[in-house]
C-alpha cells in the first residue's frame, strides 16, 4: 500500500511545479543552503533521496559513475531524468516511490543526500536509518533550524494545505534525534552550516 503522505507529496509537487523549480534552477543555480551541502560532500556515486529537478545530481554528473534518485513526486523524477540525460549523464537510475519502502532493493552509494527531506517524511527514525545504511563514505541533509519561527512558519504552511484541500504536511523533526540516529549508524559529524532558516549537515565514516 502506497505511502499516504508519499501520494499527498505526488500530488502536491505536480508537473506544473517541477517545470517551475528547473526554470529557477538554470536562472539562480541551487539555493545556498543547496550550495553548501554540495561543498561539502565527497565525490563518488551519488543517491539522492527526494532530489527535486535534480540540483545535486547536476554538480555530480561530471564525476560520479551512477547516482541514483528516488522521489515520491513523478514530475520530479521525470524532469530530473531529462535534464541528466540533456547534460549526457547515462549512469543514472531514477525511482518514483517512498525510499523507506524501496530501500531494500537500493545498492550502497559513496554518498547519500537528503536535501529539505526529513521536514517532508512523518518517520524520521525510518527514513535516517535507511538512508543512513545506504553511505558508504558520507552522509548529508539539510533540514529547518529548531527554532520557534520554523514551528510557526511549518504549522502555517500546513493549514494553509489543509485548507486547499491538500493531505501534505511539513514536520520540525529534533535536532539532538537526527544527529543521534546517524551516530547510532556509525556516522560521525564532519561539519555544519547553516541559513537563517536551514541547518546543512554532514557526516562521514571513520
């Protein structure tokens, strides 16, 4: 059985938006907080979870041997195809789905990203330690500071979907639980940077 909140992400993140957020990315390049995770991972075989149009995926092409992309919105894994096979990228898998579901059947990659994923997936604990256990060398994420301006900006944006008749909810996962399960994964914190409203973090293996 699909995912509820994965279905509600399909739904919400629709082809109209993907096409949107690449006309952004080819004016703008990443957002910052995009930036500086991609500045602070290694190189090597890439798995981006809920990778959007794919910003990561570009800055990888030019190194990686395969990435892999899972993404619960359709239009996001479609566009993201398109534009990796438009820069002559071959090695590439995408995967419309909810990673927690799918992961088993997903191979290890050098590194794994989840950019502004976590505060979009109700199981944090599922989702850390499945991807967690996908990185072989490091693992990254940028997700909402914990602080009271995200919580209200979050509980707005909510009810503002509630009201639109969408079943998509935004969640302020804790910071002392994520940096937790990735050190219960034998990951350790290589280093931190953040915006006014996102934390960039990333870990690595001894």
């Amino acid at each position: 059985m699909p995912c509820p909140h994965c279905v509600s992400a399909d739904k919400l993140f629709d082809p109209r938006v993907a096409r949107r957020e690449l006309s952004r990315l080819h004016r703008r390049g990443p957002s910052a907080s995009t930036r500086m995770l991609i500045a602070a991972l290694p190189r090597g075989s890439l798995l981006d979870i809920g990778g959007g149009v794919g910003a990561i995926q570009h800055a990888f092409a030019a190194t990686a041997e395969r990435i892999t992309h899972v993404d619960a919105s359709q239009a996001y894994v479609a566009v993201a195809r398109a534009e990796l096979e438009r820069l002559g990228f071959t090695s590439s898998e995408h995967l419309h789905g909810d990673f927690v579901a799918l992961h088993a059947s997903i191979e290890a990659h050098t590194v794994v990203t989840l950019d502004r994923v976590l505060c979009c997936y109700p199981d944090l604990s599922g989702l850390v330690i499945a991807s967690t256990a996908k990185a072989q060398r490091a693992w990254g994420a940028v997700f909402p500071k914990e602080r009271w301006w995200t919580r209200v900006g979050v509980r707005v944006m909510n009810l503002v979907l509630r009201l639109r008749g969408s079943d998509y909810q935004g969640y302020i996962h804790p910071e002392a639980q994520i940096m937790a399960l990735a050190e219960a994964a034998g990951l350790r914190l290589k280093s931190t940077a953040s915006t006014w409203l996102w934390n960039v973090w990333t870990f690595q293996r001894p």
